[in-house]
C-alpha cells in the first residue's frame, strides 16, 4: 500500500485516524490522532502505540475475522477525561489486511447522559421521601390512630405539608423546563426593573412580617428600561428575595437595590444591577459556585425545614443567562449574603 497516499488521507480527515498495516505496525496517522497520542506513531506496533486492551482486543478481532467493530478510547484532554468512540475497521490491501482506526470524541454525550441520569435519580429520591411520609401517615390513620382525632389532626396537617413540598417541586421542574425551552429566545419586552422591586416588594411584605425581617427598597431614579421577559424576571426576584427572608436573619434586613446604567464590562455595554441583601449565615465560598446546579443545597436538612426544593437558583441561572445577564454571588460567614443581577440595557 502506498503509504504517503494513505498518509496524505488520514490528513484531510478532521477526526483522529491511524492506518495499522498487515506488518500489525502503525503504517500512518494523521496530525490529530498525534496530538491525542502524543506522538507521531508511524512504524510502531499497535500494542505499543494504542496500550488500552478494550482497543487493542478490537483491532486484534479485526486483523482475524475483516469485521468492522466499535471501540472505545479513553484520554485525558489537559485536566478532563475524555471518551472516544473509535470505529475499528479493516482495509484490504495488495499486501493484506490493514486496519483503520476512526476517532470521534463522544464525552460531551456521555457528560450529557450522566447529567440526564443524576437528574433522574435526584428527582425520584426528593419524591419518595414526602411519598413514604404520606404513606406512612394514611396507615397510621387507618390503624392506630383511627379514632383518635387529636393525632388525625396533626397527622392531616404533616400530609397537607409533605403534598404541598411534592407540589412545589413539580411546579420548580416544570417552571425549570419551560425555562431552558426558551433559554435562546431573545426577550424584548421592555421591563421597568423599579416598578417590578416595588411590586415584588409589597407582595412579600405579609412574609417578611412572619419572618421578622425589615424589608427595604433602595431604588436609583430614572432607570432606563431592560429588554426582558416580566414574568421570568419577577420569577428571578420572587427566588432571590424568598432565599433572602427563608436563609436571613429573624430581626435583620433584606434588601433590595437598583443601581446604573453603568458601563458593565463583563456585558460589554452598559447593565443595571438589581441585588438582594440578606443578613443571614452567609454561605462559606466553596459552596458559590456550585449554588446554581440543581438540587444542590449548602445544608438540605436547613433547606427541607424551610420548604426549599433545591431548583430556585438553577432557575434563575437559566433566567439571567436568556437575558445575556450575569448573577454575582458575594457573601461572608455570620455577616450576609448579596445575590445581584446584572442586565444589559439595550
Ligand atoms: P432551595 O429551594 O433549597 O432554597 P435554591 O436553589 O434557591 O434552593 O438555593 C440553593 C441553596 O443555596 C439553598 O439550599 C441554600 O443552602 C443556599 N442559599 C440560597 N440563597 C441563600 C441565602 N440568601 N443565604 C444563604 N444560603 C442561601
């Protein structure tokens, strides 16, 4: 076989490729299956240049029976696993059977089935434990409890909460999906970001009493308007101020405030900030990052207590990244917690 022919095509492939001749020694491979291997590989053995036994037990079926098959590689790309699919297929020759070695990298779909498959589990296990509770409860009022209206009572009032925490986690997973269906969407209406404080403000006012908190709006004048979408933005506030009064301070403050236009280099035009001060625990910093994954939850038994579900966050980050926008978390132990959005104005 004509080895810089085949070489010249392994080439013009984008995906990594590499020819194994009859000799069973790499007779060519192309530029990005070096750069996976780190070498150049041509006139090595293939056991030496391939070392994984998954891969090599294919190509080694291949030289046997001519049957293409379906492998897998796995490497690392700087700090990350990667997966590659590698289709093993021969190529008959004047001088005998070659095997061909086609590369795709396939992590991102796994990464995708991986999220998919926790996502799953994590649904499931928040909704077992409300179910197992209520289950539990309607045997006691059958049984034990049957003419005992003190206990059905209090019983009733647990399963009226374990049925309102299922309802609201169906209501997070649906608000979540409708939000990643419009995710590239653009939203135009123009929202009036004060208007939209104060009204947010006055409808939490009743829960803010219960709470024990002062709420208090500190809105710049004259703010211009932001394209958006009202409803998902009253959705981002409604969170942000809900985790303020439930993770805030009984006797503390929550504020909210609307600063700009300024210029917001990380928008690369002019943004207006609309934050959400609390004066709670705080969050320890290794926690930030990860607040906005779902179900992730800085102290579940604490979120559970409070009626949490775990998907407000990731809520508004779908929210926030449809508008173009950013959500910086700023907070310190024992002093309090700022979540603030940052809109681009035009
Ligand atoms: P949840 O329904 O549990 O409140 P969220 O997605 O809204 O879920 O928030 C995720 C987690 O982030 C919460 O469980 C809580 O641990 C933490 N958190 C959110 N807001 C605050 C806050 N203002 N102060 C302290 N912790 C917070």
């Amino acid at each position: 076989m004509d080895r810089s022919l085949a070489a010249a095509l392994l080439d013009a492939l984008p995906m990594p490729a590499l020819l194994i001749g009859p000799t069973e020694r790499v007779l060519a491979a192309n530029i990005a299956a070096g750069r996976l291997f780190g070498w150049d590989g041509a006139g090595r053995h293939y056991i030496t240049a391939l070392r994984q036994p998954v891969l090599l037990d294919a190509v080694e079926q291949v030289f046997r029976d001519g049957e293409v098959r379906q492998s897998r590689y796995l490497a690392q790309a700087g700090n990350r696993d990667a997966t590659w699919r590698v289709q093993v297929a021969p190529v008959e020759t004047g001088d005998g059977r070659a095997v061909l070695l086609a590369f795709e990298d396939i992590t991102a779909v796994e990464e995708a089935g991986q999220i998919r498959r926790d996502f799953v589990a994590n649904v499931s296990h928040e909704l077992r434990t409300p179910l197992t509770a209520l289950l539990g409860f309607v045997e006691t009022l059958r049984g034990p409890a049957k003419d005992d209206p003190v206990a059905r009572e209090r019983f009733l009032g647990i399963m009226e909460r374990e049925a309102g925490r299922m309802a609201q986690l169906v209501a997070d997973l649906l608000s979540l999906s409708r939000v990643e269906e419009e995710e590239r969407v653009r939203p135009m209406t123009s929202v009036d970001l004060r208007a939209l404080a104060e009204s947010v403000a006055a409808a939490f006012e009743p829960q803010a009493k219960t709470a024990g908190v002062r709420l208090v709006l500190t809105l710049a004048e004259a703010v211009p308007p932001v394209p958006g979408d009202p409803d998902q933005l009253r959705q981002v506030l409604n969170n942000l101020v809900e985790n303020a009064l439930k993770y805030g301070s009984r006797g503390g403050v929550v504020e909210i405030a609307l600063t700009g236009p300024a210029p917001e280099p990380a928008l690369r035009t002019e943004g207006l900030r609309l934050s959400v001060r609390d004066e709670g625990d705080g969050i320890p910093a290794h926690h930030i990052p990860r607040l906005t994954e779902r179900f992730y939850r800085v102290d579940s038994h604490r979120s559970r207590e409070v009626g949490g579900t775990g998907l407000g966050l990731a809520i508004v980050k779908h929210i926030v990244n449809r508008h173009r926008g950013r959500l910086r978390v700023e907070s310190e132990e024992g002093v309090g917690t700022v979540f603030t959005l940052v809109l681009p104005v035009g």
